[in-house]
C-alpha cells in the first residue's frame, strides 16, 4: 500500500512514557509494602546481572514529583506505570495499606494537575509473594479472588480519576519466562504448569473487565500484549504454513482468548495431544466471553522468523539443561538446536538476513511495526494503543554532561513513522508510550541498558545520586510532541 501523503495523528493522540513499579520505585518495604514475587526472585544467585534487584531502583517513591515535573517540561501527554499489587494489599488479599494507596493517588493527582493522561497497569509482574507462598500464586483459583479485590480497591479509588486502564502486562512473556525458561519468578521449567496458570490468568483478566464494567462504566480497560509479528523464512509452502503456526502459538493463544473469549483451535488441540493444554471448567469459557477489552494495548519491539521444523520433538526436559537466551521472548525460543516449540514441532526459529540488531541482540525493525499494528487491527477490530516500544542501549555522559542518544532518535523516528504510516493505512490509535521515560532497572540486565529519555546516574554497584539528566531524545520527542508528529 503506498501513499502519496501521509495522514496526520489524531488531534487528541496520546503521546506518552511508560514504565513499571518494579523498575522504578524503590522503598520495597516502605509504608506497609509487602513483598513480591520479584524481591524475592532477584536475591536468588545468578538470576540477574551483577545481582541487581528493585530495592532502591531509581527511588521514584520518593521522587516521583521530580520525575513528573520533567514529564510536564516535556509536554507529555500521558504517562504509563504500574502500580504494585503489595503496597496495596501487603498479603495479597485482605487487608488494606492506606499508605500505598495513598501513594498511587497522590501520583495521579499530580499527574492530571500537569494535565498528563495516567494509563495505570494492574499487573506488570510483582505478584504478591503471600500469594505465592499460600496458594502457588496463579496456579490456584483463589489468586483470581485476590486480584478481583485488589481492582475493586483500586477502581473504587481511582475509578473516577483514570481513564485508561491496563489489565496484564505481556501475559506471554512472564509465563514463558516464569513457568517455562525459569527466568523470571516463580522459577519452573514446566509447560503443564505454564498453560494451567496462564488459563487462570486469563480468567483473571475477565473478571476484571466485568467488574470494571460496575464499577468504572466511562473508563477503558484492556491487556497489553508483547506483540512479535512472525515471517517465513522463505516461500517454501511448509514455512509459511510454519509462520501461521507459530502467530497461532505466540500471538493468537492470548489475543483470540482476550478478543473472542476462546483458544485457537490448532494450537489447543496440539496441547491437547501432548497432555499440556489447559483444564477449562464449566463456566470458564462464558466468562471469557463476557469480558472484551476496549482497546488492545501493543508493546512492540521485535517479530521473528520462522522455518518449517526439522528437528524430532523433544521433551521439555531434554531441553532445559541448555543455555537460555532471554532476548528473544515473544517467540518464546532459546537459540540454535532449542529454536523450536519443543512440545510442539510446529516450527523452528530462524534468522532474519535483513535485519540488524541491537546491543542485546533484539532485531530492529520498524516495518515490522506497521505489520504488527496492521495485523492485530485487521484480527480483533479494536482500537490500539501503543503502550512500549524503546531501544534498549548503553548511553554514555559526555565531558559536558550531556547524552547525545541519537541511536535512540533515530529508532524511535523510524518506529514513528512507520506507525504514522499504519495510521494512514487505517489503523485506530489512541496513542504511543515509549519505553521508558527515565532510565531503570532492566528486569534480568541491570542499570546499564538504559531506555529512558531522562538518564539516571546511578550503576548497577553504586546508587550515587541517582541525578536526573534530560538526554537528548527527551528535546526531541518534546519538539514531535509539540507539532503532533507533523515534522517526523
Ligand atoms: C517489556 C517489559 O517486555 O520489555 C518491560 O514490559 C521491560 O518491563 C521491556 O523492561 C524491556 O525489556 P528489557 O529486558 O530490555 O528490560
């Protein structure tokens, strides 16, 4: 599809940030905050670099005013983070912590006396731990209790206050690297498991968008998808068939759930022939049904590839004494001979000839983007919102103490227009969050992959400061912000 002129974003587009409580917060035990499943994760040896965790972060806790008054200078128009279930509800359930949400309001209000649109995420990862250690976490049916409460508290709160609301971040991600890849908490290697939790959550999710519809009537709820558009390797028939096998594993497993209330068939049936699909019981699949999101929330950074796969199915457990590669979480796939869905010989990762990569080896590419934006519009019919998409690297200070972080521009400019390009096309669009506003913790890469458009002084060994310093990304995106994204 070619234009001669490309469409301006909506007037009343959001330009934003995102983030996440984790990464940024800091004061793990301050105020009545109990403790998640990643303060306890991130003390294990060895699972993220050089050790780091999310005990100080960037200590946004304790200057979050700082930090929105530079989003304010910025011009921006909405701000993303999460808020921590624990701070809430330190147990998970029960009883309530004024303190933490007090917090969470104080943040909010902040946020709308600058005028910036606050997108608040439910669930970016930090499980309460008594969950965990009560009921198996997202394994039981009682976690689904306990986070209908933690809504209901917060929508009671802030129902009136917040518009956009986001249920789970990247539901594929943290049950493949938790349940799977054992890279994230609660540390199993287990696909039976994985697809038993990520059917509760799934349930979950439901119930929270049927409460919302009590509770919140003019507000708007959906999930956020880690979103990885898949190309065959070549035209051979058996790798497109494998392309379309792999979108039905790794994209459509959630979406169609989220946006039809129902499985895939092929894949469902694939688990089903191994012993590994999910336990649906009666009145499961009614629930999912009532529950549509009203928007789909994109985080976007990279697709894969894919070929027909040769390699005979192994089991899961043949495969995990191998090395895992952490960079490529939306195909799910760890590299060379594990580059297959190992329960499931439906197709083998490969690698794309035509793209670069980053420091961290994720593959840039910008059209993939307009593809990605393209296809789940053409799929689920709903309005997008892009709520991450950001280049992981490792910006130095200059002698004059400045970052000149134009890699970043020059990324962020190329995902920009391609999505302005997608907008013209005919995608809906509520609006774009980049990954990050200020630098923080990479959950399993520490402090020196930086995304943010503010640098944050501080290593992974030494908090020092923790200075604030506009990169130069931040004059940038300030000016696009300013013409609407007119001059990209
Ligand atoms: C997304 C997450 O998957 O990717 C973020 O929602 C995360 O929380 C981001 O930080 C970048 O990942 P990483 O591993 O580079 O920090």
């Amino acid at each position: 599809m070619y234009h001669d002129k490309l469409e301006a974003f909506p007037e009343d587009f959001l330009w934003g940030a995102a983030s996440a409580a984790y990464q940024i917060e800091g004061a793990f035990d301050a105020d009545g905050k109990g403790p998640s499943i990643w303060d306890e994760f991130t003390k294990i040896p060895g699972k993220t670099f050089e050790g780091t965790n999310g005990d100080v972060a960037i200590d946004h806790y304790n200057r979050y005013k700082e930090d929105i008054r530079l989003m304010s200078e910025m011009g921006l128009k909405a701000y993303r983070f999460s808020v921590s279930w624990s701070r809430i509800l330190p147990d998970g359930e029960g009883k309530v912590n004024k303190e933490g949400l007090d917090f969470y309001e104080n943040l909010v209000d902040e946020l709308i006396a600058y005028n910036i649109e606050p997108v608040l995420t439910l669930y970016h990862w930090d499980l309460p731990l008594a969950l965990q250690e009560k009921y198996k976490g997202w394994e039981s049916r009682e976690v689904i209790q306990a986070f209908k409460q933690y809504c209901q508290v917060l929508y009671g709160r802030l129902g009136k206050k917040v518009t956009y609301w986001v249920t789970f971040n990247e539901q594929n991600v943290f049950t493949s690297m938790g349940y799977r890849w054992a890279s994230h908490p609660p540390n199993a290697t287990d696909t039976k498991r994985l697809f038993e939790a990520n059917h509760i959550i799934n349930l979950a999710n439901a119930e929270a968008i049927k409460l919302f519809r009590k509770m919140v009537p003019k507000g708007k709820i959906g999930p956020s998808f880690g979103y990885g558009p898949v190309y065959p390797l070549s035209a051979s028939p058996d790798d497109v068939l494998a392309s379309e096998n792999a979108t039905d594993f790794n994209n459509s497993w959630w979406l169609d759930v989220y946006c039809k209330g129902k499985y895939p068939t092929f894949t469902f049936k694939q688990l089903e022939r191994k012993g590994i699909a999910p336990t649906i019981e009666s009145g499961d699949l009614e629930l999912l049904k009532q529950a549509k999101p009203d928007f789909l929330g994109i985080n976007y950074y990279h697709g894969g590839t894919v070929a027909q796969n040769k390699i005979e199915s192994k089991s899961i457990e043949s495969l995990n004494d191998k090395n895992f590669s952490a960079t490529d979480p939306y195909l799910m796939q760890p590299k060379e001979e594990q580059s297959q869905s190992p329960e499931v010989p439906m197709f083998q990762s490969s690698e794309n000839p035509y793209l670069n990569k980053t420091e961290w080896g994720w593959e840039i590419d910008p059209v993939g983007f307009r593809v990605a934006l393209r296809e789940v519009y053409a799929r689920y019919d709903l309005p997008l919102f892009v709520t991450e998409n950001g280049l992981g690297a490792k910006d130095m200070v200059t002698d004059e103490g400045t970052i000149e972080d134009d890699y970043r521009i020059d990324y962020l400019n190329q995902h920009i227009m391609e999505m302005k390009k997608a907008v013209t096309d005919g995608v809906e669009l509520i609006g774009y969050c980049a990954w990050s506003f200020t630098d923080l913790l990479s959950w399993l890469n520490g402090y020196k992959k930086r995304y943010g458009f503010v640098y944050v002084d501080r290593t992974e060994q030494d908090e020092k400061e923790m200075r604030r310093i506009p990169k130069k990304s931040y004059h940038w995106y300030k000016e696009l912000i300013a013409d609407n994204g007119e001059n990209i």
